[in-house]
C-alpha cells in the first residue's frame, strides 16, 4: 500500500498542480491531505502562484481516494469548494501499523493542548518544516509543505511505501527517510 502525503498547499496552485501530476505519475492507494489546503493564512507569505479556488479545482480532480484533514488555516466556507469532509483527524492503517493523522496545531509543541498516549506513530503536519524521528515513544512524521516550506527546506511532500516514509522534495530529492518502527 502506497500513500502520498502532502500539506500545507496554502492555496499554491503550483503545488496543487504539482500534487495530482505525482498522484498520477506514481498511482498511490491513497492520498492523504494533511490541512492548510486553501487559505495562506495571517502569518504567512502569500504563495507566488496563490488562487485558492483554482487550488480547489485541481485537488478536486484527484484521481484517487482522498483523506483530508482540517488545518488550522482551513474554514468551513472551504468544504464547499471542495468534494469530501475534512476530518479533525483519522486513524489509519498502513500495512498493519496503525497512524494517527492529524494537522498538528492541536499538539502541545505547537501552541495545542492534545495530549497523546506514550506510544503511538503519529503523522502531521503545521510546522511546513519535515520531520522523522521518535520523541518519547512516538513515531512522529512530518511531510513538511508544498505550498510554503520553511527552515530553509524545499517545497516537499511524503511518501509511504513498504514500511519507508520518504520526505521528497519537488525536484525529487529525497530530503529524510526512516523506516516504519512499530510503537512499542
């Protein structure tokens, strides 16, 4: 099962563009949206190819099923546009290991108050900076952003294939990777 897991569009119409081009290209089982898909929120710098309503024209053209979650930039105004629900966050099931996906503004860490178990593997988004690592049991992922990178990363995007996370930047340089470790 092959997933590609990308946030923080931010109403690009490059990435987005960019985005269904690779969902076609490598043909994944699922794609995974990780919020902050259409607005470029109050902190941000505006996309060089910002339109939020073309944004939403090319991810709702998306050749296959799609998974989105609600970003702290992503109002309700924006699932009209777009033809599935955002989810506060899902459980997924990747070749036997179980993910929670959520956008990441809800964590501690980043201003949130969620508290997490001590094990888990979690997928997020938010910080637009990649991510792949432990921290106090939990397998924490993070595809970084393809509409507004920061800390000096590329625009990049996730992919999960045969128990490997890669953070891929646009160009197709594989930035991080890190094997699937099942939670304790």
């Amino acid at each position: 099962m092959s997933i590609l897991i990308a946030g923080d569009i931010h109403g690009a119409v490059g990435a987005a563009a960019f985005l269904a081009k690779l969902a076609v290209e490598r043909k994944p089982s699922l794609i995974l949206l990780l919020g902050d898909l259409l607005y470029h929120g109050p902190r941000n710098q505006l996309p060089g190819t910002y339109d939020a309503p073309e944004t939403a024209r090319i991810l709702s053209e998306l050749p296959w099923p799609v998974a989105s979650l609600r970003g702290n930039c992503d109002a309700e105004v924006d699932q009209l546009l777009l033809p599935w629900a955002f989810a506060e966050n899902t459980y997924l099931d990747f070749e036997g290991v179980i993910f929670m996906a959520i956008h990441g503004h809800q964590l501690p860490a980043n201003g949130g108050s969620m508290s997490l178990p001590d094990t888990l593997n979690l997928i997020n988004a938010h910080t637009h900076v990649p991510q792949a690592d432990k921290i106090r049991g939990v397998n924490r992922w993070n595809p970084g952003s393809l509409g507004i990178p920061k800390g000096g990363y590329p625009p990049s995007y996730g992919w999960f294939d045969q128990g490997l996370f890669e953070v891929v930047s646009t160009e197709g340089n594989v930035i991080m990777s890190c094997p699937l470790l099942a939670a304790a």
